[in-house]
C-alpha cells in the first residue's frame, strides 16, 4: 500500500508539471502593452470648468442649509449687487422658509437647489448662506443635467458639503462669500465682492499675502481643495470625502475649541489626508472659543505643525479666506502654484 501511494503521488506531480507547462503561454503578457493607466491621474489634474458668466445671464440665490431668519435686506443687496454686474437673478422658491434650524425641510431646500442645477438658463448657483443642513439633501440631488449643462456653484462654510461632491463628479466650484455675507461689508460690497465677480467672469486670480514666521515655506502645484474643517471631517468615510494625493488642502474653521481642531485634523490624518498631499493652505481660524494658550499650552499655529510635522509639504498660514470679512475667492478643483515663505505667499490659480 505505501508503494502504492508513493505511485499515484509521482504521477500527480507529473501530471501537475505537464498542465503547468501546458498553460504558460496563455498567461504571458506582452510587453508592448502598458500595464500602468495614467488616464485617471490626467483627468483629475483637468477638471471641467463650468463656462465663465456672460453680462446679461442668470443666476439663482438658494438656501440649502440654515434659515435666513428674514435677512430680507441682505438678499435684495445680494440681487442689487448682481444686477450691477448685469447679471439676472432668480430666487429659490423656498429661500426665506423656516423648519427650525433650516431653511425649509429638507425636501424644499432640495428642490430648490435641484431646480437651479436641471435649468440650462441659470449659469451659478449662489448659496446664501451656510450654518448647517447641507448634508441632509447630497444623496437628495440628481446631477443628471447639471453634468450635460455645467454651471458654477458658489459658497462656503456649510456648502463644502457639495462642493466635496462636485469635485468628485469632476467639475470646479467656487468657495466664496454668499448672499447674506453682504451684511457683513457694510457700505462696501462691491469692494468685498470683486474677487468673486473675478472668478466668476473669468480673471485669473492671483494672491500675494503677508508672510508669517509659522509658515513652513516651500513650493508646491496641484488641484486645490477642500474648505472647512468640519464639514472636511463629517465627510470621512463617505462617498463625499475626497482624495488628497497630489493636491493642496485648504482648511478654515470657525466657532471650535483648540482639543476640536486637533481632533478633526488627527481624523483627517488617521483617514490618510496628508500622506500624499502637496501642500496646505490655513485660510481664518475664526471666534475660537476659550483660551487657546490656557486650553492648549501653544497657538493654533503650532497644534496645526504638530499634527504634518512628519511630512515635509508647505504650510501657509493666515490666508483670508474664511469667516472673516476678506472671503478672497477660491477655485476649488483649479491647479494652482504655492509659493509659501516667511515674509510673503502667493497662490496662482492657472487659468
């Protein structure tokens, strides 16, 4: 019986050997044929760009999140404002309703933001504000014939939510003020909005700003993404959270305490944020609450150094973009040059 065995198993091997030989050509690969696809990584570098605005076209001031608690004023300067550029404007049907915190339950903030991406006559889409309530129509929307007629969304704060989601759909947005923000610049909207009306009319933007001694200086090009901080952090997970590999993060935060910024910030790291990024720009880390240097034993500068300081990307800091008065606008999804040093910064968006 043992020699038996020790038969049938030479035979298997052989066999086994036989089908081997038998089947390596069928598996071979030429080497004319390429075996790495670049093809995603070009088209990520080139999002597509909704059409710049033209005098005389249309664009609609919805309300996707918070209620605007009869900021009635601040809308009719908002429409004022976009007039003077000769631009029409329509606005959301439901735009001054209130469920609440909201600006109408979340089946009217969809329509009306859902309107505004299905008609081909509207150009933009202005948020007017931001607060919270964005998150609770994203899986509400159908970009069906956003895609066929593409047209620029602009916002900030809370909106990060969709511009998350238009950047992974493949198209620009802008991160910029919002209707109600005009309550905010007094006298001088006009002034406070001219880089809006730039990236909407298509002048390339370009920044210098004031250096700081906490910059991490260096040079960096790529897509520029992101917003603000929570919303960054609320995304993880999902599919609305982006991919930062081979890009430059921007952040800006508003109303949290030091031990929430490290949290979200170790959050995005844990998700593997800043592993291949190219860089980070820190727009206004605004109305902090408690004592930073009592809570925390250090400014905000360094929580934020500490968190990268494994990875050797630029940092720049105090970019006035945020909740503050000076919101510069922002093309996110646009490539950019990042020239970050002690005593001045400038980021160039490529046009």
């Amino acid at each position: 019986m043992f020699f038996k065995k020790i038969i049938y198993l030479t035979l298997l091997i052989a066999l086994v050997n036989v089908g081997c030989k038998s089947t390596k050509p069928t598996i071979a690969i030429p080497v004319d044929i390429p075996v790495i696809i670049v093809e995603p990584i070009a088209i990520s570098q080139n999002l597509i760009r909704p059409p710049y605005l033209q005098q005389g076209d249309t664009v609609a001031i919805v309300s996707p999140a918070g209620n605007l608690n009869n900021k009635v004023a601040e809308i009719e300067q908002a429409v004022k404002l976009l007039n003077n550029w000769n631009l029409n404007v329509v606005l959301g049907e439901n735009i001054f309703n209130q469920n609440n915190e909201f600006a109408g339950t979340d089946e009217e903030r969809a329509a009306d933001f859902q309107k505004a991406l299905d008609n081909p006559n509207i150009k933009a889409i202005w948020c007017a504000r931001g607060g919270y309530g964005t998150v609770r129509i994203l899986d509400k929307l159908d970009y069906t014939k956003f895609t066929e007629h593409p047209k620029w969304v602009i916002g900030y704060s809370d909106i990060t939510a969709i511009h998350n989601q238009i950047h992974n759909l493949g198209y620009e947005s802008i991160h910029a003020i919002m209707g109600i923000s005009l309550d905010i610049y007094c006298e001088f909207p006009e002034e406070n909005a001219a880089p809006l009306k730039d990236a909407v009319f298509g002048k390339q933007l370009a920044y210098t700003i004031e250096g700081s001694v906490d910059n991490r200086p260096g040079i960096a090009t790529g897509q520029l993404i992101g917003g603000n901080l929570t919303l960054l952090h609320t995304m993880l997970g999902s599919k609305t959270s982006i991919d930062t590999s081979g890009k430059i993060l921007f952040i800006e935060e508003v109303g949290e305490q030091a031990y929430h910024i490290d949290r979200m910030l170790q959050s995005l790291k844990r998700a593997g944020y800043f592993e291949n990024c190219k860089g980070i720009v820190i727009g206004s880390i605004s109305k902090m609450r408690g004592d930073i240097i009592e809570d925390w034993g250090k400014p905000i500068e360094q929580l934020i150094l500490d968190v990268v300081k494994e990875y050797d990307f630029p940092v720049l800091f105090n970019f006035p973009a945020g909740h503050e008065k000076d919101n510069r606008a922002l093309i996110l999804g646009r490539t950019v040059e990042l020239t970050v040093g002690n005593n001045e910064s400038t980021l160039v968006f490529k046009n």
